[in-house]
C-alpha cells in the first residue's frame, strides 16, 4: 500500500499482512518487542510547548525526562506488580467494570456486516483531516454495533504519525479518520477504547491515549492509570496528557490518592515512583506535599525529584530542611493553592518567582504584565491585582 508519494510520508497503513511506519527517519526508531515486528515504537519528545504547559518549574521537566527514561530496575515482573499495586488502590469498581469484554454486550450481527464496516473503513481512510466523509455518518448511522469491529482496525490510516516532528500531539479526533469516529461515538466507545490501552502493541497504545483525552469516562481511568507506567514513554506521556484533561473527572481524586501511595511505597521500584511524583505535578496535586515531605531525605534521586515537585507545587524553596517545609504547610495547608502562587510574586528567588507567574498565568488565563525581573513596588502591584482577582473568583463561586 506504500507508494513514492511525498504525502504518504505522515501515515501510518494498517494493510494486512503487511503493517508499516513510514517516517521522515525509520533509522531512528527503536523496533518494538512484538513477536511480528509490524510496529515500531517511539518516545518523541514532548516539544518545548507541552514541557512549559506542564512543567512552570523548567529544570524539574527536563530533570524528569532524563529520571523517567529508563527501564524499571527489576524488569517485568517489578512492573507489573507496580502497575497491580496503582489499580487496587485506585478504588472505581463503583464507577465501572473496566476489564470486562464490552464485545459479548452485542448481540451478533449477520456476516455482510463485518464486510459493510470493512468497506466502509477502507473508504473512510481516503479521506484527508480536512474533508468531509460520508463514510463516518454512515458508521455512526449503522449504531454501536460497528464498535467491536473499528476496534480491531484501530488507529486505521493516520493523518497524525508521532514519528514526523510536532511541537504537541493533536486531538484525537485528529489522529486519523477511525479515531474521529470513536470520538464521534462519545461514551458507547469508552469501553473499546478502555480495550485498546490494554493492547500489547504500543503505537495502538498511544493512539488510544490521545482518543481517551476526547473521551472523558470513568471506564478509561483504570487503564490510563496502567499506561502511565507504560516503557514506552509516548504512552506515558499521552496517559499523562488524558489524566490532565480528566482533572475534573469522577474517579481523578482516586487515582490521585493511588499516585501518592505510590510515591511513597518504599517496596516499589525507583522508576515507578518518579513517574507517579511526575504525574502528581502535572495534576496539580495540592494533597501530596505533606506525603512528600519526608521523602526529602531520601539518598537518592527520590529525594531531589520530591523537592523539585515541592517547589512547583508551593511555589516556596526550603530545601531539603522537612522541619521548614512542615512548618510552612502547618500555616497553609487550608488556604488554596493559587493563594500560595500570589504570595510567591513578591519571593525573593527569581526562580520561584518564574515558577508562580507561570503557573498563576496558567490558571487565571492572564498575566498583567508581571515580569520575573520587574522592579519590587511594580511586582506587587500586580500581586494585589491578583488578590482583587482571586476574591472576585470567590464571590462568584459562593
């Protein structure tokens, strides 16, 4: 199905029984671990972008990129343990049945069925990002029956492929033309897509990770929840990007609560637990400092990695001295975080004052101006116009 064209360059084309990735440089790719070699996975990085949404703290995302980089110490079986350990504390049996078999929920369709659907996919990847494809309402015309069916022809022919250079990944409903279908579909694919970040290929994995984040559903925490421990870092990356988007979701504070068991699980492997401190960071987990406090002792990378996302979090710097850090939580523990954020513009680090401007930017969706290097009496000016705009923020919400 290849073809010299310069524009096929960005796809990636599910043909059985040849499956290929076509990218700008196919030497760079590490191959992946599957027993048929049709994939290879890659770990892009996320792009200056994504690393400053994520990370106001620059150094801690750099410092994590380099720490969440390798494998898990003790190999497979370490992992899986790890990954069994973040899905028992994370309690959502209430909210769903993940790991159940959707496709037994339908009743069996006639044999011309499966042929429509295949037929209709293969048309439906004819279709550029920004043309209209009457195969996609058709699909979605045919019911939820064609479900079990796109997935097993999940991501289908890719407009997005993670190997061609990007700043940031794309919505998942523009990944491909299969994808916008899922997304199109809402919750009926939450548990396909639930399916599909279990799959033992990677690159399905990714794909899944950035459908997910369309798709906000308890069914899919569990499995996002699995894949941020994912070897292949463009998974743990997407899964972080899903839970990101999910902040609000029902079953988030859960899984919340299962990061910071983690964090601190001296049991569990090094790798594990700087992935769990990373996603806390980038979830904005006001509840992990105090657990994160006496890992500053720690004798290891563990250590640094804890006040690093102190620091981001706080926007405060006590340095490893816990005494300093528990007394000023003991002050402010009750007061919000971007309370913590205002109070930091005015700080006397540099650094931590960059830290709070961003992520105060971040979360109020303005700046005033503020400057990192502004004269003292211009900085807290627009401290104090922050504090008008937090107590507004309260007012309305009251």
């Amino acid at each position: 199905m290849g073809s010299g064209n310069k524009s096929d360059s960005t796809y990636l084309i599910k043909n059985a029984p040849s499956d290929r990735v076509e990218a700008a440089n196919p030497s760079d790719a590490p191959e992946s671990g599957s027993s048929d070699g049709r994939w290879r996975t890659s770990n892009p990085p996320p792009g200056d972008t994504l690393e400053a949404k994520w990370w106001p703290d620059r150094e801690l995302g750099r410092a994590f990129r380099r720490w969440t980089g390798i494998p898990p110490a003790r190999g497979d079986a370490a992992k899986a343990t790890t990954m069994k350990f973040l899905v028992e504390h994370l309690n959502v049996s209430s909210l769903s049945a993940v790991g159940t078999a959707p496709r037994t929920l339908l009743p069996p369709e006639p044999p011309d069925f499966a042929a429509r659907v295949h037929s209709a996919v293969t048309r439906l990847g004819t279709h550029g990002p920004n043309e209209e494809a009457p195969e996609h309402a058709a699909l979605l015309a045919m019911g939820e029956e064609v479900l079990p069916i796109l997935t097993d022809l999940f991501p289908g022919r890719l407009w997005f492929n993670r190997w061609e250079p990007h700043v940031q990944p794309p919505r998942g409903r523009s990944v491909s033309a299969l994808c916008r279908t899922f997304v199109a579909f809402g919750d009926a694919a939450a548990p396909y897509v639930a399916e599909l970040l279990k799959s033992d290929e990677p690159e399905v994995r990714y794909y899944a990770t950035l459908v997910a984040a369309e798709l906000p559903h308890p069914l899919v925490i569990e499995p996002l929840a699995a894949a941020l421990l994912d070897d292949d870092q463009g998974v743990s990356r997407g899964a972080l990007y899903a839970l990101e988007v999910f902040h609000e979701q029902e079953g988030v504070e859960g899984l919340k609560e299962s990061l910071r068991a983690l964090a601190v699980a001296s049991d569990s492997d090094q790798r594990s637990r700087l992935l769990a401190m990373r996603a806390l960071a980038v979830l904005r987990d006001e509840g992990c400092v105090e657990v994160l406090i006496p890992i500053l002792s720690a004798h290891s990378v563990l250590g640094e990695a804890a006040w690093r996302v102190l620091r981001m979090l706080t926007a405060q710097d006590f340095a490893a001295e816990e005494a300093d850090w528990s007394a000023w939580y003991s002050e402010n523990r009750d007061r919000a975080r971007v309370e913590w954020l205002i109070d930091s513009l005015d700080h006397d680090d540099p650094e931590i004052r960059a830290i709070g401007s961003r992520d105060l930017a971040r979360a109020s969706a303005q700046d005033y101006g503020y400057r990192v290097n502004m004269p003292g009496d211009q900085r807290r000016a627009i401290q104090e116009r922050y504090r008008l705009w937090w107590s507004t923020q309260n007012e309305s919400n009251s």
